[in-house]
C-alpha cells in the first residue's frame, strides 16, 4: 500500500466529481433539504421533529453516500477504468482507500452542511451538542460510503447496485432500534440487530441526543462504526475484482 497511491487516486475521483455538479449537488444538499422539508412536515405535532431529526441526521447521509459510492465504482469497473489502474503497481486497497478519502470527504462536507441547517435555522438541540452531532453524522456517511465500496464487488450493474440498498440498508433500518425499540422486538431480531452496523449508527446518535458528555455506550457505538468500517473496506479490497466493459 502506497499513501502516494491513495492521494493519487483521491485526486483524480475529485477532479471526476468536480465536472459533475448533479451528484455533488445531491451529496451536499439533498440531506440538507430533506430535513427542511421534514420540519414542515412536523410543524404542528410538538416535539416529533426535535426527536427525529438527529436520527434522521445520521440516516440520509448513510444511505445517499452508500447509493453514490456503490454506483460510482461499479462505474469504474464496467468502463475498464479499473483494468487500466490495476495494471499499474497498485494494490486493490490503494484504489478502495483512494475512493474511501475522496468519498470520505464529501461525506464529511455533507454531514457537516446538514448538521450546520438542522441546529442553526431549524433549531433542533441535542443534549451533546453539536461537535458529537456532527462526528456522528460525518461517521455514518464514512459507513455508508465504505458499504457501497464492499457491495459494489456483487453488482453487475449500476440497477443491481440501487437494488442493494432495500436488500441491505432497509432491514437494519426496521430491526435497528429507529420504528420500534429493540428490547421490545423478537430475540432472534435483537440478535440480528447486534451484527448489523446502523444499530449503533442509530444508538450513537441517540446519546448525543439524549445525554452530555462522552458516555460508555457512545464510544462504545464509534468504535463498533469505526470497526465495520474498516471491515468493509477491507473486505471490499478483498472482493474486488477487475471488470472489462460489457460483462
């Protein structure tokens, strides 16, 4: 693994986006404009969008950054791009981690806007305030993005990699703690529950809503989204296969 490498591939991802305002637009914004439009939505039901909106900050970030890195490297492969780069002296994690930073970052500008709009002109609080808020919102888009990284490797298609999302993210979404508490649900959805990493993306965003301070069970959730993290992009080197055009 080279850092040279990964900077290099960062870059030129970039410079891909940079020409593409649509897809930058929808990263920034659409999670931003979601969260307006939401408090509208709950204008007149008391304090239902003051409880939501910091789950909601960590759910539209993750599910836009995984669609978008998922598509993006699928993109890649089914162009030849990437039979080009591994014929170079690069290794797979050079290119995953290359698209990790240039995503990551994006991930991070776009939790950062979201956070900024929900806490400053919707005036939603959290009892952690905001610079938990948004490393929790940031995290959850970097999870998202390493997700799309690992699932892309299944996908033949940029329709096969849409179609992971209510394969993969809908069922953490149901049994992770958000429409129903978990120790009101089944044993065996608890226990599918504890493997699936948007529980602790949920969980750690209802510390920051609920209590001050760094407490047990939110460091406890960043390091299990930092672990599945790491896993995914491991994995995803691991899977990653190289693609000509038409296959």
């Amino acid at each position: 693994m080279s850092p040279r490498r990964t900077i290099a591939i960062a870059g030129r991802v970039l410079r891909q986006l940079h020409h593409d305002p649509r897809t930058i637009g929808l990263v920034l914004f659409v999670p931003s404009l979601l969260m307006i439009l939401l408090r509208f939505v709950f204008n007149t039901t008391g304090g239902t969008f003051q409880y939501v909106a910091p789950v909601l900050l960590s759910l539209f970030p993750l599910v836009l950054m995984f669609l978008i890195t998922a598509i993006a490297t699928l993109r890649e492969r089914t162009a030849g791009t990437l039979e080009r780069l591994l014929t170079m002296p690069m290794a797979k994690l050079d290119y995953l981690l290359g698209y990790a930073l240039a995503f990551g970052t994006l991930a991070i500008l776009q939790g950062l806007l979201a956070a900024s709009v929900t806490l400053g002109w919707l005036g939603v609080t959290v009892q952690g305030g905001a610079g938990r808020l948004l490393l929790v919102a940031a995290l959850a888009g970097i999870l998202g993005m390493s997700m799309g990284l690992f699932v892309s490797a299944f996908a033949r298609t940029e329709f096969q990699a849409v179609q992971f999302m209510p394969a993969f993210i809908f069922p953490q979404l149901l049994i992770g703690g958000f429409l129903v508490p978990r120790d009101q649900m089944a044993r065996l959805l608890q226990w599918l529950a504890d493997v699936m990493p948007l529980t602790y993306t949920l969980d750690a965003m209802k510390q920051v809503s609920q209590y001050t301070g760094w407490t047990h069970d939110l460091i406890k959730d960043l390091g299990i989204m930092a672990g599945f993290t790491l896993g995914a992009l491991i994995l995803g080197a691991a899977t990653l296969r190289r693609s000509r055009p038409g296959r």
